[in-house]
C-alpha cells in the first residue's frame, strides 16, 4: 500500500510540474508573439523612415540641378551682358576716335 501511496504522489507531482511546465511554454509563446509583433513594428517604421529618406535625397537632387540650371543661366547671361558692354565700348572708342578727326 505505500508503494501505491508514493506512486500517486510522485503521479501528482509529476503532474503539477508538467502544467508549470505547459503554463511557462504558454508564456514564452506569448512573450515571443509579443517580440515578433514589435519587431514586425519597427520593420515597418524602418521601411517608413527609408522611404522617406530616399524621398528627401530626390527632393535634394532634384534642387540641385535646379540650382546648377539657374547658375549656368546667370553665367550666360553674364556672358552675353560682357559682350554687350565690350562691343559697345569699342563703338563709343570708334566714335570718339571718328570725332578727333
């Protein structure tokens, strides 16, 4: 009768440790879900930041070449603007020369 007696209790025992044991699986399954959906969060705000950061660098070039167009322009208009100056220092030379005369 004791053997029967110490079997049922090492069975209950057994028993209580296999549900501990179930209930920190259940737990560590949770906590694990939980640790996946935070990272799937942060997936997703990392993919939002590199979107916009390639946004932002397209914005930047495109600014660029906006800038580089306007700089050529004045460089032309600079250009055009000497030459008028030149041509017409050289005619208000002629005149004056032609007016001595």
């Amino acid at each position: 009768w004791d053997e029967c007696e110490s079997l049922r209790r090492r069975i209950l025992e057994e028993r209580g440790e296999a549900k501990v044991a179930k209930a920190q699986a259940q737990d560590a399954l949770l906590e694990s879900e939980a640790a996946d959906a935070e990272l799937l969060g942060a997936r997703e705000q990392c993919e939002a930041a590199m979107a916009r950061l390639r946004r932002s660098q397209a914005m930047v070039a495109d600014k660029g070449q906006q800038l580089q167009q306007q700089l050529a322009d004045r460089a032309a208009k600079q250009e055009s603007l000497s030459r008028g100056i030149a041509e017409a220092s050289n005619r208000f030379q002629q005149l004056q020369a032609t007016e001595e005369q």
